[in-house]
C-alpha cells in the first residue's frame, strides 16, 4: 500500500465533513461551540496530508530546508490538541466567563508550545531528511530531542485531560452526545497506543536499542485511527441531530411521492422546485407545499358523495377480510378521502369546467402528517381509488358528450 494512503484517507474524510457543515449556514466562527469543531476538522485534515510521506518531501524541497516538515506536523499536531481541549471546555458548559478563561488558558499555553518547537527546530542541526523515522533518528540530537519531548509531553497532557473529563461525563449524558464522547474515548484510546509506541521507540533509542518499528510502522496508523474517531466523536452531536432529521425528511419524502405526483401539475411550475442538491430536508419542504397547494386547488370540487360510496366499499371490503387491502376501519377513513380526492383531481384536470358539488367535502387526512403518508399511500396502491377516479373521468367524459 502506498505509504501515504494511510493519511491521505482520512485527511479527504475529515475535510468533506469540515464542508459539509461549512456549507450549512453563514456565522459558523462566531458560535463557541462550532467554531472549534470546525477548527478541528479542518487543522486535523490539515496534519493527515502533512504527516504524509509524499507530502513531507514535498514541503522539504519546496522550502529547500531538511525535515522542515518536522516543526510543520508538531505544530499542527499541537494545534489540533489545543482546539480538542477548548471544545471540550465548551461542551461542558458553565459559566462563560469561566469557559472563556478556561479556552484562553489553554490557547495561550499551546501557542507557547509551538513556538517552542519552531525555536528549538530553528536550534537543531538535521541535515539528513526523514521522512518516517526522523523521532528516532534523531532522538538524542540537542534541541531536536526537545523539540520532540516537548510535543509529545504537550500533547499527552491534552490526552489525559480529555480522557478525564471524558469519563467523568460520559455518566451524565444521554443520546448523541453519550455517542460522541463514547467515539472520543475509543479515540482517545487509540491516541493512547500511538503515545506508548512513540515514547518507547524513543527510550530505546536513548539506551542504544533499535526500536524503530515502533515509531515507523505501529504508531502511523494509530495516530490516524485516534485522529479521525476523535474529531468524529466531537462532530457527532452537531452533526448526529440533522443527519437524523435528513433520514427521517428522505423517508417521508418518498412515501409522500404518489401524493404530490397526484398534485404536481396544479401548481404553478416556478413553485416548490426540487433541485438535485436539495437536503432532504428542503425536499420535504417544497414538496409538501407543493401538496397543498394542489389540494387548495382540488377543495371546491371534492365531493363528499365520492368519499361517502367509497367508504362504504371499503367498509364492505373490510368485512370482506380486507380483500381491497383495507385493515381497519381508520384506514377505510383515509381510503375514503383519498378516493374523493383523486375524482377530484379529475373534475380539474378538466381545465375546471366541472360543476362544483352539492355536497362539498373536506380532506382532512392531509392536516395530520401521519394521515398524508397514509394517503400518499391510498392514492399509488388501493383499487377503490383507483375505481372512483375511473368513474370521475368517465362522468366528465359523459358530460363533454
């Protein structure tokens, strides 16, 4: 496998959640809850391409200096940890002069952190390019050797910090927000293994073993395991509760799709328009307007005889053990109105020449949400419907005669 496929997944991952809450509304770096969980996907896209081999020799030649990359993915590393940190602090809640001291805090003291790396960097001599094993290669060359402690001692403080108000949360929550911290501590975990391997690969180093396996091999794909479960367990609950609604919106909207093709085309055609990008959510939206305003259209000439002669059908029917598939004497109800509702659909197909009934109906299946499924539903599958609209059209056609 290509040595940069292991990062490069996840970075494009990370980056398509990140523009797909981006492209959710405008204001999102004011909110002290989304911003971070925005700076997280994107920084932590950010450090997958960078941590990269193919990428690593890229920025090299192109800056012209030896292992620049080096200070380059500590520094996003060490980014990544302090917006985990200043999420977290916002997740918790409290007092928001508390939360804001708190985040400044933290900010404050991993901005010092990685200018300390790039200090300690500028300090170093590493000629020689790594592209995988530079922690180990140069594990005991001056300021390098700092440079690498200090990353990795900042960044396991980040871990346990989140590991702790982690746990101490996980019992006080429910929902999405149960399963966002639960993915964060597996995360967390993971992160916990690529320390171990890091940390013992250097210590091994530093009393003359070759461990190097450890850092060049193990630690990879467990720092992008933790990198990508943990800013997904931090998206969870801001992404969960949409992409929820969008499931739900799909559904409904395609059990509503024989009831707006019964409606369609007496609306308007600039009106409710779905376009292939539309969520879920818009869809169901344009599309119930779109009913009602078929319905508005067909209400003068519902006719509440229609609904009268095709519920007794599907009452009789019902006796029958439900041989037009009616199974109750509820959904003989909205068989009933759906029938009316196609003769009518009929009568204004007719350019609205058809005389208003006597006795007007009213639809009132289409005011319950439940109720117009079940209607959507009447509409595409049940024959007594399709019999009352066989029987309009042969009235109008008898009347045109």
């Amino acid at each position: 496998m290509d040595s940069g496929i292991v990062f490069y997944i996840p970075g494009a991952l990370l980056l398509v959640v990140a523009g797909l809450k981006l492209s959710s509304g405008t204001g999102l770096w004011r909110d002290s809850l989304v911003a971070p969980s925005n700076a997280i996907l994107l920084v932590g896209s950010a450090v997958c391409v960078l941590s990269a081999p193919p990428t690593i020799r890229y920025v090299n030649d192109a800056t012209g200096v030896a292992n620049f990359s080096a200070p380059l993915v500590y520094a996003g590393m060490t980014a990544l940890s302090a917006s985990y940190l200043v999420l977290m602090i916002r997740w918790k809640g409290g007092p928001s002069r508390t939360q804001q001291r708190s985040a400044r805090l933290v900010l404050g003291v991993y901005a010092l952190v990685i200018a300390g790396i790039w200090v300690l960097f500028g300090l170093a001599e590493v000629p020689v390019e790594r592209t995988q094993d530079l922690d180990t290669y140069y594990a005991n060359t001056p300021y390098m050797r700092e440079m690498i402690v200090l990353y990795m001692v900042a960044h396991t403080a980040a871990t346990v910090a989140l590991a702790v108000m982690s746990v101490s949360w996980l019992r006080e929550v429910r929902g999405v927000t149960r399963a966002g911290l639960i993915l964060l501590i597996v995360g967390l975990t993971f992160d916990a293994g690529y320390q171990i391997a890091k940390y013992t690969a250097m210590a091994a180093r530093w009393n003359g073993m070759d461990w190097d396996f450890l850092s060049t091999n193990v630690s990879p794909p467990l720092v992008m395991l933790a990198g990508v479960t943990t800013a997904v367990g931090f998206a969870v609950p801001r992404v969960g509760p949409p992409a929820v609604d969008n499931l739900r919106a799909w559904r409904r909207y395609r059990l509503l799709k024989p009831l707006c093709a019964e409606l369609q085309t007496l609306r308007a055609p600039t009106e409710g328009i779905i376009r292939w990008w539309d969520p879920p959510v818009v869809r169901l939206a344009r599309q119930e307007i779109a009913i009602w305003d078929g319905v508005l259209a067909c209400s003068p000439y519902l006719d509440d005889q229609v609904r009268t002669t095709a519920y007794a059908e599907a009452v009789a029917s019902l006796a029958a053990a439900g041989t037009s598939g009616v199974r109750s004497p509820h959904q003989a109800t909205v068989v009933a109105e759906a029938a009316m509702l196609a003769a009518a659909r009929v009568r204004v197909s007719h350019d609205g020449s058809a005389e208003v009934p006597v006795r007007a109906g009213t639809l009132e299946s289409i005011s319950k949400p439940h109720l117009m499924v079940l209607l959507s539903r009447a509409l595409s599958s049940s024959p007594i419907v399709a019999q009352a609209r066989r029987q309009a059209a042969a009235r109008m056609a008898t009347s045109h005669d």
